[in-house]
C-alpha cells in the first residue's frame, strides 16, 4: 500500500435542490403542509410543477485518486466543476454523500478569507484557537507564534479584534496561521487573490516550501495557471463533478483550457 496522504474513493455528493425552501418559514410550511395533503403547492409560480423542487445535483460524481505525502496538487476546472466542494469534503465542512474519504495526517484548510476565526477574539487570541483545534499544546504554538506574527506583517494589529481587520489583513493571518501551525496538509481555495501581489508571491514560496522541503502535502485550487504552474507537481482537473484528468501539470492545464471545446474523454496520465 502506497504511502498517502489523502485518499478519495468512489466519493459523490449530492444536493437536493430546493430541499430548504428559500423564501419565508410561512411560505416553505404552506408548502410542506400541501405536499402532505398531495394538493398544489400554493407557492409555485404558474405554469411551474412541484417536481421542480426535487432535482437532485451531484456535485461531484464517482471521484477517485490518491495523492501521496510531500506532492503539491493543483484542483483545477470551470466554475462548478466541484472544486471547493472537493476541499469541504476533505476538510470535514460537509461530508459525502456515497463513498470514502482516508485522511493521513492533520489538515490546515483556508477555504475562504476569516474561515476559522472568530470574529470576536484579537488576532492573537485566534492563532491560539487555531492551533488548539489542530491538537497542538500551548507551549507549541507558542514556540510558533513570532514566526507566524512577522509572516503576516500584523505586528501592529496582533492584539485587535479580526472583526476590525480588512479583508487582506484576514488573508495574512489566515495563511500564516495554516502554514505555519504543525498540519502535515495545506488546503488552500483560491483565497490569495485577495492579498497584495507580494503577499501572494511570499506565500506561493512558502507553499512550495512546504511540499519540497518540508515534506508537506499541498491541495490548492486557482484559476490562475501561472500560479499552478509555480508551486503544483501535478495536476487534477475537474468537469462537472468528475475527474477529467490526473497527472501532469501542463498537461491538465491543457485539458482545462479546452474544456467546453466538445471533448468529454477522460485523461490520465501518470508517466
């Protein structure tokens, strides 16, 4: 058995369609009180059918592969290829429908900008709450927290609530806090496009840091090839819930790029 860090099997999810109504408590009870009784849903619009309401979505659909420790791996493809609902999954926001996810190791995620944070508690305060959710003792954050602090540039602003930080402050910390905290997996989701282009540039070095020298696994999902290209070492490339392709990086970024060309044909590559 192979040496993996994390392991997707035959995984799906899916989503009920408007299985949670999306306008008032009366409105969704009106509903669900005809449904019961089999009348007419007095909520639908003309001409439109109670069927309406439950389409089933699969966001992603029999996926599977194996990524071993120390790779850096780019999630790439369209909008609602089932990108970031790939990386809830691994990192246990939702779980799936049908099929198995195996995990080795602790996983720092950031999904999107102040996941994780309370918003409440100073920058300080949540570094601390971030490592205690991973499982580290006070002594080692401790041992981690200057480093973390003079990575995001906030030495300033440590001990003021994150709710008064701006957007790219959140970045700073949040990136800092997941790489530098002992995870043995990097989960990034496009989040970097919110921070200066030097911020970006340092971090893209410290996640390639991570999976070369540090022998860290990297998932990190963007739409900006030039920035696969840079930290990944291979390539995953979703279509519609689906993997379209596995393997190399110039390569996938080339099934990405023609994706919605007509080709539906599954590639994998692994020479």
């Amino acid at each position: 058995m192979s040496d993996f860090a994390v392991k997707f099997e035959n995984v799906y999810k899916e989503y009920r369609l408007g299985a949670i109504g999306g306008g008032t408590l009366r409105d969704d009870l009106q509903s669900l009180v005809a449904r019961i009784k089999g009348k007419e849903d007095p909520n639908l619009k003309i001409g439109e059918t109670g069927g309406k309401r439950k389409d089933r979505f699969l966001a992603l659909n029999d996926v599977s592969f194996e990524i071993e420790k120390g790779t850096a791996v780019g999630i790439i493809g369209h909008n609602g290829a089932g990108k970031s609902t790939l990386l809830k999954l691994l990192s246990r926001v939702t779980a799936p429908t049908k099929g198995n996810i195996y995990v080795n190791g602790r996983i720092a995620s950031m999904l999107e900008v102040g996941t994780g944070f309370h918003p409440e508690l100073s920058g300080r305060e949540n570094v601390y709450l971030n490592g205690a959710i991973l499982g580290m003792t006070r002594q080692e954050i401790s041992c981690k927290f200057d480093e973390i602090v003079t990575f995001a540039e906030l030495e300033q602003f440590i001990d003021t609530p994150v709710k008064r930080y701006s957007s790219g402050m959140y970045v700073k910390l949040a990136f800092a806090v997941s790489a530098h905290l002992d995870s043995e997996i990097l989960v990034m989701d496009e989040v970097l496009a919110v921070g200066d282009m030097k911020f970006q540039q340092k971090c893209l070095g410290k996640m390639g840091d991570a999976a070369d020298k540090e022998g860290r696994t990297v998932l990190y999902v963007s739409h900006n090839m030039n920035t696969i290209r840079q930290i990944c070492n291979r390539c995953v490339v979703l279509d519609h819930g689906s993997v379209a392709f596995d393997g190399g990086v110039e390569e996938g970024i080339g099934v990405y790029m023609n994706q919605g060309a007509g080709s539906t044909a599954v590639f994998h590559d692994f020479t």
